[in-house]
C-alpha cells in the first residue's frame, strides 16, 4: 500500500539531534515508527550501532546513522528538499551547513568543566558568536527568498533545522545565554513560524513509543 | 554551448577546504575558475563573503559558503551524487557527516596551546580516535557496497571526501600522528585509489589561477 521504505527512527526521549529528521517525517507525511531508548537499552545495543551513538534511521531493516545524513533523506521521502534543482538544493545546505557550523562552536562551552571558564566561553557565545551566526542566517535567507522555489509558504529541511535551532536556544536550559537571544531576526523568525504553526508541526505529533529494557 | 551556470571557486592556495568541490567539477568535467587568494585579498574581500570566510562558489555571480554544500551541489552538477535514489544518497551521505565528525574531533589538537596538552590529545587521535573512525568507515563501505549503485567503478562524492581525508592523514604534517595511520583499510584504500588513478584527478589538473591583491 505504501511506497515508502519500512522506517524505524531510534533515539532516547528527548528532541536534540533526532527532532529534525523527526519533524521532517511527520510533517511530509512519512509513515515511520518513532523509538526511544532508555539508557540501559541503548548501552546493550551500542555495539549495534554504525557509530557507536544515536540516533539511528533503519530502513528496510538496514540501520544507518549521522543525523544530518538521516534528515537529508527524510526530506527526499518527505519532498521537503528539492532533488532536482541543484541551485535550490545549494542554498538548503548552505543554511544546514551554517547552523551545523555554530552548533560545533558551542561544543567547548558545554565541555569545559572550570564553572569561570564555561561561563566566560557562554557569554562569549550570548554577545558574539550566536547573534554574528542569526545575523548572517537573516543575511542569506534575506538572499534566497528571491528564488522562486523558496518562495512558497512549503516547509523545506532548511526550516525545519531553524526551528529546531532557534526552540533550543530559547529553552533557557543554557545558563548565561538569554532565551531572547534569537529575537529580532524576522526572516528567522518567519521559518521559525511557518514550521511551528504547521498543522503537522510537534504539538500534533502523536506520543512516542518509549522502548524499555527487558532486563 | 555549455549548460552549466558560470562557476568561481575561490579559496587560499591550499587543498583543505575547496580540495573536495575542486576536484567533484574537475573529474565530472564541469567547467570552473579556480580562484586562489592571498592573504591580503582574502582580507580585502572578507566582508562580501556570506559567513566572512573561505571557500566561496561563485554560480552565476551569486556567492556561496559552506564547503560540504558546495561539494554537494558540485556532486549534483558533475553527477556524482545520485539525486533520484534516495538510500544510495543516504550512503553516501552518512560517509561525509562521518568524515566531518572525525574531522570536528580533531579541532581540539591544533586549537591546544600548551604542548603536552597538545602532544597528548594528538597520541589520542593516533591511537584511538582515527583508527576507531577508520574502521567504521571500512566497515561502512563493506555494508554499502553490497548496493548496486554503489557497485560500479564510477567515483561518488564519498569517494572524494575519503581520498581527501586519506591524503591529508598521509601528508605528514600534523606532528605525533603517523603517515601510515590510514593504512591496512582495504575498501577505504579502493576508494581513495579510485579517485588518485582517475585519469582526470589531482596529478592532471591545470595549475590555478592564482589571485594576488592589486594593492
């Protein structure tokens, strides 16, 4: 009946780095069964993980990883990200490979482990590195809106990793960095709504499958 | 005559970076300028560059960052990355976020300061991290090329990235890890023999365009 792959989308309870691929599924209509692992079950699976770590996408019973890699996909399933339009594809990934960019600079700010240092390295990030990033996504999405397959009211994976982006950073659960920090971006703001006020956006998405250990 | 936008890539005169896009047009045959800055022209221009840094694209006079998204649209272009076949895509995929994983963990090394520190984490990296990396890629390429696509002698964009990352690794210039850490990977070997013996690879391309600052 369905033309799509069996998908299995394995990650523990919470959004982080599952929630784009997710999202993407759900919101394009992609039939997939949503696990989440508790602790004890993910460390007896480890060895059977490709990387070691999730989340992990089986398709068809073949289990891959590399969240960016399994949201790339979803969006060709879920017709979220134009296959057949390099140049649409081009500005895509440039917003993808942005936000990918600025996650691994925030990376050091959560590592170091002296309570000055992390704080210094989080300030650093509130007054400079996080604002510089949102600005220069404003800047290029201010760019590709001219590009007609862009213009449409369609959520592409672009938004959908802006909206993960900008919900993380208004959280609150980064000490030192404002949950206003992302306001003030109205090209931001517009892909940040347009996946959030989606009919199929996170608050109608149906509860997930907690899977347990059986120990 | 050509059906190709007018392409720029621009970047320092090194590989790093722009090697992998460089050498996606040159081996699928797509004709581009191969800008490379100075120090003083790089300055100069910096503020016009989307995230201020280098490689750009330049496609049809519009600019473009980010490295892994100029090497997918250079794949799209060159057809070396299959845009209709979206598990051969997501094989392919999970090869270069894996390879870019690695490469973020490498960060820390050449970021570290102090010495010791310095020498410690690379002796980590030598002996622990790029041979765990190195064996789920082999590992990887052992599942993938059970896939008919995957199958043929032709290059793919993961490919590249591989021989890129391999060359790199054998270079000799990052102090404390050995040249011959990339060795004894049978299936990452045909991959990166597959790209240094393609009869339009490295050894076969022109010599750049060199852009020195008129100042």
């Amino acid at each position: 009946m369905s033309n799509y792959p069996k998908l299995k989308l394995t990650y523990f309870p919470v959004e982080v780095r599952a929630a784009t691929t997710r999202l993407a599924f759900y919101i394009g209509g992609v039939p997939f069964v949503d696990e989440r692992l508790d602790h004890d079950t993910f460390t007896a699976n480890k060895p059977t993980y490709p990387f070691g770590q999730v989340p992990v996408l089986e398709v068809d019973g073949h289990v891959f990883a590399q969240s960016q890699a399994m949201l790339r996909y979803a969006g060709r399933l879920a017709k979220l990200y134009p296959t057949n339009d390099p140049l649409a594809a081009l500005k895509i990934d440039e917003i993808l490979n942005g936000i990918e960019e600025l996650n691994e600079k925030m990376v050091p700010a959560f590592r170091e482990q002296d309570p000055e240092k992390k704080k210094q390295l989080r300030l650093d990030l509130a007054n400079d590195t996080i604002p510089r990033y949102l600005s220069i996504i404003e800047s290029r999405l201010k760019t590709h809106e001219k590009y007609a397959v862009l213009q449409t009211k369609d959520v592409h994976i672009s938004d959908i990793a802006i909206y993960a982006w900008v919900k993380s950073l208004r959280a609150g659960y980064i000490d030192h960095i404002p949950t206003t920090v992302a306001d003030g971006y109205p090209l931001v703001e517009a892909s940040f709504q347009k996946v959030a006020n989606h009919p199929k956006s996170w608050s109608g998405m149906p509860s997930s499958t907690l899977c347990q250990s059986s120990s």
